[in-house]
C-alpha cells in the first residue's frame, strides 16, 4: 500500500503501527497522521501488476500488509518492507 504521511517520519509512522493499542486505554485523539494514498492487493508469485497513481506533493510511504507465517504472523512491514519517498 501507499500511505499519505501527515507531519510524522516513516519511522514514526512504523512505530505507530507496530505499537499494540493497550487494553482500557482511549484510543488516540484526533485522526491518524497518514492517510491511505492508493496500492493493490497481494499477489501469487510469478504474477505482475502495474499502479498508477496521481500524487500530490509531499510525504508518503510504501509498504506491505501481508503477515509473515514465518514471524508469527508479523506484517511485512514491520519486518522491512517499508520505503518512505518523497513527491515533489
């Protein structure tokens, strides 16, 4: 997926999505700082798939949801498969 990053870094934005949300407590005020910016779906090895998208300038970051079986389910990019770039 490609994420849309609202005043925070990638890895800021990494630990925001790898800190588990604590039983009781509120969730956090105000919306989240990204917002989802386009992607597709995981894919069978051997296929291919093109994106094209339309991005405003600024922040974003792309990364993979998929959960890792060989790391107890961990996504991708909590594992690495995480790039922050910039749309000028």
């Amino acid at each position: 997926g490609i994420v849309r990053l609202k005043g925070i870094t990638v890895e800021q934005f990494k630990q925001f999505m790898s800190t588990p949300p604590q039983p009781g407590a509120a969730p956090p005020a105000g919306p989240p700082p990204f917002e989802d910016a386009g992607g597709f779906q995981g894919m069978m090895p051997g296929q291919a798939g093109w994106l094209t998208l339309d991005l405003t300038a600024g922040e974003y970051a792309a990364l993979c949801f998929i959960p890792s079986p060989a790391n107890r389910g961990a996504p991708h990019f909590a594992l690495g498969m995480l790039k922050g770039f910039t749309v000028r």
